[in-house]
C-alpha cells in the first residue's frame, strides 16, 4: 500500500543533506601504536609494558620496541609464558626504577634482557617468514 498522500510525521522526516567532509584523525602510525601521548591511560596508568628494557636500553633502542612488543603479544594472545608477562606488568616499573637508581644490579638484568631480545627476534623471524610464505 502506497499512498503518495502520506506525509511524512515529525519523527519520520529526515535531516538535511550535508556534503561528506574528510576528517583527518592522523598518520596510521599515530592511530596504530599511538600519538605520543606519553603512554598513559585516562587514569593518568602507564600503559607501556617493558620498562626495564627501556632502563636498561634506552627508549629509543630497537630492542626495547621489540622486547615491548614481544611481550605484549605473549600477555594478549595468552601464549607460554603469559603468567610471567602479567607479573612484568605488574612490577616492571618499579623494578625499573630500582636498576634505573643503582639499588638493583644492571649487570644480571642485562644478562636476562639480551636473552629475551634474542629469543623476542628469533620468533619474530619465524612469524615473519611464516607470512611471507603463504
């Protein structure tokens, strides 16, 4: 039934017509790992999850994004060693905060830490090759 004597009600009627604007929220970069907004949650949480790689590295260094991130993807996809990675979590930062200060010796952690950097690349690799193979 299709009367062309309906007229549309009040909560029928449609909005104005208004030309399409391209918003820009950023480079993918920025929206994909972040904009620099100094790793904090809306709870003022640090949300960066390897800060004695950072400690012991530097925050520029490759091995702290790849230990960073090696880490992250053990604690969200639940792999071996997730238990581990959520006490990282937990009390990474004041750990760092000990090695950063001189109250923990840097030495052992670093001996840990080039450790965890060579098996971080190593399963990089391996994940890596696996997709450019299929």
């Amino acid at each position: 039934m299709n009367r062309s004597d309906d007229k549309p009600t009040s909560t029928g009627q449609r909005k104005p017509y208004a030309t399409p604007r391209l918003i820009s929220y950023g480079s993918v970069k920025d929206l994909v790992q972040g904009g620099g907004g100094g790793g904090k949650d809306s709870d003022g949480q640090n949300t960066k999850s390897c800060w004695i790689a950072e400690a012991l590295y530097g925050i520029h260094d490759p091995r702290t994004a790849l230990v960073r991130a090696w880490v992250s993807d053990i604690y969200v996809y639940k792999r071996r060693g997730w238990l581990l990675a959520a006490l990282y979590i937990r009390i990474g930062r004041q750990t760092a905060e000990l090695i950063h200060h001189g109250y923990l010796p840097r030495r052992w952690f670093r001996l840990v830490f080039d450790a965890l950097v060579e098996k971080a690349f190593d399963q990089s690799a391996v994940a890596i090759k696996a997709a450019v193979g299929r």
